[in-house]
C-alpha cells in the first residue's frame, strides 16, 4: 500500500487517478517524523510536489472521520508564483480532496475578483492563489485567515526572483502563528532559508534531490542554427521530433507572436502564452494543448513554471535561456512522471561558447549538432509511414468498403496506389526548410575572456574601413554597448565588422569594414527619422572618445528599437528578441514585480530599462 499513511479519502482518489506508487518527496512527507510538523522541501520540478503537500497537510485538516468540517474561513492556503500553477494546483487539489467533501476556491489575476470575493464569502476550505491577488483580497476584507491551520509556499524561489518577498511577508504576517507552513521550492537559496527562518518553527528538512543534476528522463540536443534561420531551424525540429505535444520558448512576447504565426502559416495547430493574453485565453490555449487540439505552444517564461501537460514530448528553446535554473524549469516541463522527453536548443555560432558555458553550470551533457535537414526529415517520414498502425490493421468487410476496395484495385497497379498514399501522406505534413547545416566541428569555439592582466586583445576589422556618421552623441549619453548591437542590427553585420568608434558631443563616428560598407549603408538608410540617421562620413582628424569596436564587447545584444536607451538584456546570458524574432518587448511581465526602482544612468548607460516587468496578480 504506497499511501498507506494517507487518509482514507485521499488514498481511495489517487487510487481511482491510477498512482500505484508514491515518488519520493511524496513518501517523505508521508513518514511520521513529517506528521504535523513544519516542512522545508526541496524537490525537482515533475516530482509530484501538488499531491506531496496536499497529503502533507491532510491531517492537519480533516477531523477523525476523514472529513472536513461545514465551509467558512478558509483552513488552508497555497501560494504559488504564476497564474497558471495556482489553477493547475486547485485543480489537482480538487480530485484530492473531493471525496473529503472539499471547497476550494482559486484567486489569481486576470480572473473576475468579485466572482472570487462571493466565493470566499461563501465559504471554503482551502484557497489557492497568487500573491498579488491574495493582498486584495486580505487588503478589502475579504480573505479571513483567523482559521488557517496550514499555509503552503510552492515554488518559493520563483516566488522570491518575481520580487514577491512584500507579498508573502503580508500574507504570513496575518496567519495565526500556531499555523503549519509547508515551503516547497526547487532550490533552497539563502533567500529562501531566511524566509524558513523567519516564520517556520522547528522545520523538518527534507531534500529528495541527491544533486542537482537534471532529469534523467530528458535528453538534451544543442544545434547550432544562423539567426537567420531559426524559424527555418525550429519547424525541421518540430517535424523531425513529431512530440504529441511541444513547447517552444522565447524571451519576448513579440517573438511569440512571430513564431506562432510562423507555425501557424507552415501547417502546425499551434497556440501561444505570453503576459499580454488574457487569463481565459492562456487558460484555453493550454487546455487545447492537453486535449490534442494544438500540438505546439510558442510562449515566454510565463509558461516554465509548473504547466503540467502529461503528452509533453519536445521543449525546443527559441533563445538561451537567461540563468541554468531557467533552463531547466523550461526543460522540467517534459520528462514528468516518469515520461522520455527532449530539450533542443536552438544556439547562433557567436554564442556558442555562451551556451557551453550555461550547459556546464546547468551540469547538463548533451548532443550538439546541426539543424536537421529536409533529407533526415523525409527519411524520419518514411519510417513513421512505414509504421503506422493502420497498414497492418484487418480489412473492413463492411460492403461499402470492399465496393470502394474493388474500384481502386480494379484498374490500379500495386505501385500506383502506394504512390497515391505516399503523395497524400506527405501532402498532410507541413513542408520543411532549408536551412544552413552548421557542424560543431566546422566553427571554431570562441576564445576564453581575457583577464585585465592580459590587456585588451586586438579589435575591429583587419582592413582599412568605411566612416558613417551617427546623430548620436555624448549627449545622448551614446556609449559602446548598446551602439556596437544597435549598429549590428540596424546594419546587419557582425561586431567584427566594426572598426573604431570615435564619440563625439552631439554625433559618433564609426568605422565600418569596407567589404560591407556598402551593404551598410543600404540596410541603414531604411532606419526610422525618429530613431537615429547613419550617413557616410570622413575619416576624422583626432579627438574625441575612441573605442574599440567589433569582436571584443562583452556587451547586451540588442533585441529591439532604439531611442537612446539599450533595448537587450544580457546573460549572464539574456538576449531580447533572440532566435531570429527581434522585438521592441524586452520581458514577459506577468505576475512580476519590478525589478528596479528607479532608472539610474552610470557611465552614460541606462540600467534596468530593458528588465521592467509589471504585476499582473
């Protein structure tokens, strides 16, 4: 009996959901030394953490019969960090608990609040939400938790990264102090063991992760791809990898919009998630990913946390994820319960060595390779054909059928049929692309960064250079890193092609390599007035602020329009707009925090205008 230490009501509802065994952050919240005591867990995305903590608090709530009492103040609180988690977690507590004769009400944003302000009112038992709504409604009255008996925190250190330390602190600050505080969270960081601190009383620590290796059950493939073709690149993979199911992330919700249209143009049902969705239309988009009505959704980081869809077979990352914990929340979202899943991400040769280096600290070891071909692909087709179930199935002896049989045989060669199946076969699958096949062995890895010691190495192009003339200056607090981007995209160049950069008090100088000048010049002619005018220039005499130009910045890429501020984010990593879908969007910012204060200028750069993220709870 894998839940033997289960009340009777929970253990006859997992038994009816087909779970035959208990996964181990779920059996060790299950052992005696974990009843009624205060629970600090760490456990990886797809262990089971929902039913995990709704066993834990069971006999806290239920009284000796296995039931709860009449509906009123609330009993228990779950706090989760997106909108999504927390439905899917009422969800999966209503099953749980539905024999128990639980009421529970979900709060989240985007959702009606006076529809979840009469159901408080009501009556319930446990209530599920987010921060930023949980504050309203305590805020006007409407969340009594005089009667908590237990509060949980799911995916603490998401919750801390959003900026919602206020938020919690507020909420836990008006429980009773004799409650039960359950703290789940994939890592325990010093945030999050000051927070355990803090408000939980003599915890139990429990970790079920012997290190913080990845999923087991996840296989992970690095292909190299142009920018350029990443659209190219992201279709081969969808069709070389038929998944029931797929996710595809991107770091804007420009770029999902792009995409998705893209798909959507090539013949894939295809969805999207992303902040500027209403709640009812990501709650649809990902219902139809479960009921098999879309096959593929484009979304941004809204999506990486605790969107449990159990045919998930393929996470494909548009751009680098922006840390190693991203990656593997984006990853976590396939391989659950024990399920094969596959992570392919999509990397520009430039940023090879970028990618490495998160795979290294992520301790993920994976297949590198190129872009799948339309070759692999038709030859991936041929072998589903091949297999599929319906070519050995039995005859129909129905009449209409052996009529329709003898028709089609009747003058038809054995060829010509298989031909006619073939072209139809091929006919329903959307076309691949062609693309450019980068070998990892045809690039060179990109040099290590050198130390201060070391000097500056040589920048800029080889060759004597084009001058071009940019309306920007020191007044505009014009600066390398966001010019030397802005240039490449405006230009559509590479830093290498970027000689000096001479700064001027109301324009900037910069040398271009003559072999693109003119490719240059054209591609910045079309810029907007209102952005910045590129015209060609002299060579200057002297003076003024020079820098080092392409091939050497450690700077933020620019992922969209230019108004005198950087537009990109930077990894560590982050790069706006990246995998071929520029946009002026820098963040997602759902259910965030901001994660500044104020706008600070340093060294004629601007901070933190490109990381502004708005609550949406």
């Amino acid at each position: 009996m894998p839940f033997k230490n289960t009340p009777a009501a929970l253990a006859s509802a997992l038994a009816a959901r087909g779970y035959e065994s208990a996964t181990p952050v779920q059996t060790a919240v299950m052992a005696e030394e974990a009843d009624g005591r205060d629970l600090l867990v760490s456990a990886r995305t797809g262990s089971g953490k929902t039913v995990a903590f709704g066993i834990a608090m069971a006999r806290t709530l239920l009284d000796e019969t296995g039931k709860l009492p009449p509906p009123g103040a609330p009993l228990a609180l779950v706090i989760a960090p997106t909108r999504e988690l927390a439905q899917q977690v009422g969800k999966e507590l209503e099953w749980l608990y539905g024999l128990a004769g639980a009421r529970i009400v979900t709060c989240v944003g985007g959702m009606e609040p006076r529809k979840e302000a009469r159901a408080l009112n009501a009556g319930c038992h446990i209530v599920v939400g987010t921060p930023g709504r949980l504050c309203d409604h305590l805020g006007r009255k409407q969340l009594n938790l005089s009667n908590l008996k237990a509060v949980v925190l799911d995916e603490a250190d998401e919750m801390l990264d959003l900026g919602f330390r206020d938020e919690l602190e507020t909420l836990l600050k008006a429980m009773p102090e004799d409650r039960r505080t359950l703290l789940f969270s994939a890592t325990i960081a010093r945030e999050i063991a000051s927070l355990a601190k803090r408000y939980q009383r003599d915890a139990l620590r429990i970790n079920t992760q012997t290190d913080s290796a990845p999923h087991s059950d996840i296989s992970y493939q690095v292909l190299l791809a142009d920018q350029g073709d990443m659209a190219g690149a992201i279709v081969n993979v969808l069709r070389l990898i038929e998944a029931p199911s797929a996710i595809v992330f991107c770091h804007t919700r420009e770029a999902v919009r792009q995409l998705q249209s893209i798909l959507t143009e090539r013949g894939f049902s295809s969805v999207a998630i992303s902040g500027d969705l209403g709640q009812n239309e990501r709650s649809r988009a990902i219902e139809s990913l479960r009921n098999g009505q879309a096959r593929v959704c484009v979304a941004t980081d809204v999506a990486a946390r605790g969107i449990d869809i159990p045919e998930l077979g393929l996470v494909i990352h548009a751009s680098l994820p922006s840390n190693p914990a991203t990656l593997l929340h984006r990853s976590g979202r396939t391989g659950r319960a024990g399920r094969k899943g596959t992570c392919v991400l999509l990397v520009p040769p430039g940023r090879r060595r970028l990618a490495e280096r998160l795979m290294e600290a992520a301790k993920i070891e994976a297949e590198w390779g190129g872009a799948p071909t339309p070759e692999k692909i038709a030859s991936a087709d041929a072998e589903r054909l091949l297999a599929a179930p319906a070519l050995n199935a039995e005859v129909s002896e129905a009449p209409e059928t052996q009529e329709l049989i003898s028709k089609l045989t009747e003058n038809r060669s054995a060829e010509q049929l298989a031909a006619a199946l073939i072209g139809l076969w091929r006919a329903s699958l959307p076309k691949a692309s062609n693309v450019r096949v980068i070998s990892p062995g045809s690039i060179k890895k990109m040099p290590r960064e050198r130390t201060r010691d070391e000097g500056p190495r040589e920048r800029g192009p080889q060759e004597e250079g084009s001058w071009f003339r940019l309306s920007v200056g020191r007044e505009d607090r014009a600066d390398p890193k966001w010019l030397v981007p802005m240039l490449c995209r405006l230009g559509n160049i590479k830093k290498q092609d970027i000689g000096a950069i001479r700064i001027q008090g109301d324009h900037t100088l910069v040398e271009i390599a003559k072999s693109k000048a003119e490719s240059f010049k054209e591609c910045a002619s079309a810029t907007d007035p209102d952005e910045i005018s590129i015209e060609p220039a002299s060579a200057p005499a002297g003076g003024g602020r020079k820098s080092g130009g392409g091939g050497g910045f450690r700077n933020k890429p620019a992922g969209g329009g230019f108004r005198g501020k950087p537009s990109g984010d930077g990894y560590r990593g982050k790069a706006a707009g990246e995998g071929g879908f520029r946009s002026k969007s820098s963040g997602d910012g759902d259910d965030r925090r901001p994660a500044y204060k104020d706008k600070k200028k340093s060294g004629g750069s601007f901070k933190g205008s490109s990381d502004r993220k708005r609550k949406k709870n």
